[in-house]
C-alpha cells in the first residue's frame, strides 16, 4: 500500500488495517511452514505495510509529521 493511500486513513481505519494485516502475517508464517506459501515475497511486503501504518498512526497521534517539525526547526 501506498503512503499517500496510507496517510488519507483515519486512526480507527489505520488500526482496523494494521489488525487485518497482522492476521494475515500470521496465515503466511503457517503457509510458509507447511510448505504452502507460493508468494514468498508477500511476507516482507505484509511486515513493511505493518510498520509503515503504524508509524504514520504514531505520527497522527503526536500531531504531525517528524520531517515537517524538522523542516520548521531549519527554516
């Protein structure tokens, strides 16, 4: 998913998102222990999606985005 998808979310959307994401992280792993899983790659693509949802949530909750306060500090 994209970032800029990603950053039009609500919180309640982002959390709903990240759990759904978590579940399915946790269907790979036993995919990927029977034997089952075909697309492997889609195991570091659910890990990435996973951080990056919760990193903007945690930037959302502080107030806004780490690069525009450092941006504001600069100028």
């Amino acid at each position: 998913m994209k970032t800029a998808d990603v950053r039009a979310m609500t919180l309640d959307q982002l959390e709903d998102e990240v759990l759904k994401l978590k579940k399915e992280a946790f269907n790979l792993r036993f995919q990927r222990a029977t034997g089952q899983l075909e697309n492997t790659a889609r195991v570091r693509q659910v890990r990435r999606d996973i951080a990056r949802m919760k990193t903007i949530a945690a930037q959302k909750r502080s107030g806004g985005s780490a690069r525009a306060a450092a941006r504001a500090r600069a100028e």
